[in-house]
C-alpha cells in the first residue's frame, strides 16, 4: 500500500500540470471520484449558478406564456381491482 500511495504523490504533480494545461481531470479510486480543476474554471462554474430567484426576475421572459389550468374532468382509471 505504501507503494501506491508514493506513486500517487508522485504522479499528482502530473495531473496537477495536465488539469492546468488541457482542463478537468478526474481520479477514480474504487467507487470514488474527485476532479482536479484550474481555480480560474471553477469560480466561473460557481458563479454561473443562479438562485431561483435571479432565475425568476432575471431569466426568459414568460410572456405569451399560456399559464391557464386544464378545467376538463379528470380521467377514470381501472386499477384491475374488484368494486
């Protein structure tokens, strides 16, 4: 196991170099996943998020939008059961 962990702190330099130059760069260890990203990638990725309220006031305009609700009666549904 000590070999391993050596050759993974030899070789995080590596991705560091390839995560700077080329983008994203993910490391799996069993089932688990991380991503080494450039800082300047991920503080865009960070703030494109919007809260649902920027989304509300700031997003598509909703005009010409139909928002009316369907009054016709719903629909029966045989579920196969005795009754």
């Amino acid at each position: 196991m000590a070999g391993r962990t050596k050759d993974a702190q030899d070789h995080l330099g590596d991705v560091i170099d390839k995560a700077l130059r080329e983008g994203p760069q993910k490391i799996v260890r069993a089932d688990d996943v991380v991503v080494v990203v450039d800082a300047g990638d991920d503080e865009r990725l960070v703030s494109r998020r919007s809260s649902l309220k920027d989304l509300l006031f700031n997003g598509p305009s909703v005009e010409g939008l139909d928002l009316s609700r369907d009054r016709s009666p719903s629909r029966e549904i045989d579920f196969g059961g005795e009754g």
